[in-house]
C-alpha cells in the first residue's frame, strides 16, 4: 500500500505517541481492523525505531512511519526499517528533501502562510497545520485562498469528531489525531473502538 492510497482511502494519521514496542503490533492491528491505513509512531515515544520494525508486519494493510523528526539522519533510519511517512512539527526543507530522496513522503508542521510555502518549495504536498487548535478553523480557511490546489493541509492537535465537520469545511482534507484515539497503555480493543468513530466521522465528509 502507498501512501497516497492510503490517505485516498481514509484521510486520517492516527499518532502513537507514547506506544511501546511490545504493543505497537496490538495496537495498529486494531486500528488497521478499525479503517485506519497510516500510522506515525513519534520519536519522543519509547524504542520507536523497533516499534517501527514490528510495524512492518502490518505493510500490507497500512502505511507507517515515525513523528516529530527534527533531523535527516533520523529519516535515514526510517527508511531503512520500511517506513513510508516523515511527520514533523516544523517546517525543514533538508528534512523535507531526504524524505524525497529516501522515496518517503515528508509531512511538515506548519503555522504561517510563510512556513507553509518554505514546505511546498521543498517538495512537500501533505502539510500538517500544527497546533491546529491554536490557530483554528478560519486561519485554514484564509490559508486555503492562496495554498496550490493540490497541498493537502491535516489539522493536527486538538481535532476530534466533533471538530472534523468545521475543520473540513475550511478547506482540510485528512486529519492527523492523537490523544483523541490513542493514550500509553491504553488497550487494543479500546483503540480500535475510537478508531471506528473516527473513521465514520471522516467517511462522513468524504461522502459529503
């Protein structure tokens, strides 16, 4: 699966932050069962390069890769353990570019109008509007009026289904969540049951 089928089929990256390895299987197996197809295990969150490799158990049924990279070695290690997605919270144009070249795709965090296009001239097509709930649903809106038709900005931070329908109506088309579907230890099953509501929610407004 690649990545932008993935996100054709379900516009949604569901953040494991905090997960541990001996979980990360469990975990995104319940996501991927749920509709979920792309998976970001952050770097901040524990062993992340093997929750990365168990990961890649599951790269028939999802795309994955790692959260918060902030340098171009790290892009070089998920890459060689088969990772597909660079997320970032900020907007770094040599990151961007080994994305590129390792044949992943980068996913920036951006604030401004400024950082958004620092990210397109980079390469970058998903960019990741971070914190969203800071900046809000208007400040995508007024972005949009001038963003390339085909950059596709996920609201991140602070989205969950109640603010989906808003967000999408500015101009967003895919969603980044976290502490909304998963928090460290929280069980599969629990995981999965948040997944499905999600993905409802988000197969909502596709429909739409």
């Amino acid at each position: 699966m690649n990545v932008q089928d993935a996100l054709s089929d379900m516009p949604l990256v569901a953040i494991l932050r905090g997960v541990r390895p001996d979980e990360a299987l469990a975990v995104a197996a319940a996501l991927a069962d749920a509709g979920v197809r792309a998976v970001e295990v952050p770097m901040n969150s524990p062993e992340p390069l093997e929750s990365l490799r168990r990961l890649g158990e599951l790269a028939d049924r999802l795309v994955y890769g790692a959260g918060t990279v902030l340098d171009v070695p790290t892009v070089d290690r998920v890459a060689d353990l088969g990772g597909q997605i660079i997320v970032a919270p900020n907007t770094d144009p040599e990151v961007i570019a080994r994305s590129l070249a390792r044949g992943l795709v980068p996913m920036p965090g951006f604030g401004t109008a400024s950082e958004a296009f620092a990210a397109i001239r980079a390469g970058a097509r998903y960019l990741k509007l971070f914190p969203a709930a800071t900046y809000g649903a208007n400040h995508l809106k007024a972005l949009k009026a001038v963003l390339p038709s085909d950059a596709v900005v996920q609201p991140v931070g602070g989205v969950g289904p109640e603010q989906m329908a808003e967000w999408w109506a500015a101009g967003a088309r895919g969603f980044g969540v976290g502490g909304e579907l998963y928090k460290p230890g929280m069980a599969p099953d629990e995981v999965g049951r948040r997944a499905a509501a999600l993905v409802a929610a988000v197969r909502r407004l596709n429909a739409g």
